[in-house]
C-alpha cells in the first residue's frame, strides 16, 4: 500500500513540503539552476530520453503521441529506468515522489510518459503480490 502520491514538476519551481524525494529526470541539467536549488535526491539522467527521440519530438504537442510511443518502448530496455521504478515504489511506501522536467510544457514532457510509465510498472509488481 502506498502512503504518497507520484508526481510530477517543474524543476524551476521551488521545493515544496509535500514533494518528498526529488528526481531530475532530463538527461541535462537545467540551465540556471544550482544543486542547491534543485534540493535532488537523485539525477536520474539515464531514464531520460535518448537525444534521437528528444531532437524528433522537439517540444511539438503534435508530436507528441509518438514522442510517447518511442519513449515507452525505450523505458522497456532501460536498466536506469526499471531501477528508478523500483525506487520510487520503496519512496511511495513512505511519502510522495516527484520527478522533476526543465521543459515549459508541463503536459507534453518525459517527466509525464515516465511517471505513466512507472505507474503501470508498480500497478503491475502490485498484482503479481
């Protein structure tokens, strides 16, 4: 059972109470912004999407399904990501996770198909207990 939520922000807003344990989840770091003031818990770099799929879907909500698409197919061979998985369903047994984006859409990012991502990976752990 889990006792926080999965979410996700943007990197440029500040820390918050409620955000438990922070992960940058971009390949990049942010410009502008100090580790400090990111208050990470981890840079999960690896999870991000490779530069190939990143330069096609170049921020276009119109591309944005197939951004998804190429994303999660990715996710399926990705050691990085099945490990931060794993992590964050440990942390949402005790408080909340954000997984942190630089991008200014807040609806069309990674951030958005890795949390998915990861909900379906802990829905599914879940069922075979």
């Amino acid at each position: 059972m889990k006792a926080g939520k999965l979410q996700i922000k943007r990197v440029y807003l500040p820390p918050e109470d409620g955000d438990g344990h922070r992960v940058l989840v971009d390949r990049l770091w942010p410009r502008g912004v100090t580790k400090d003031r990111a208050a990470l818990e981890l840079w999960c770099r690896d999870a991000a999407p490779s530069a190939d799929i990143r330069r096609e879907y170049c921020h276009d909500p119109e591309k944005f399904p197939a951004f998804q698409e190429a994303y999660r197919a990715e996710l399926e061979k990705n050691d990085a990501a099945a490990d931060l998985a794993e992590k964050c369903g440990t942390w949402l047994e005790s408080g909340s996770v954000t997984l942190l984006y630089a991008a200014k859409d807040g609806i069309h990012n990674n951030a958005a198909v890795l949390k998915e991502w990861i909900k379906i990976k802990l829905d599914d752990k879940e069922r075979e207990n």
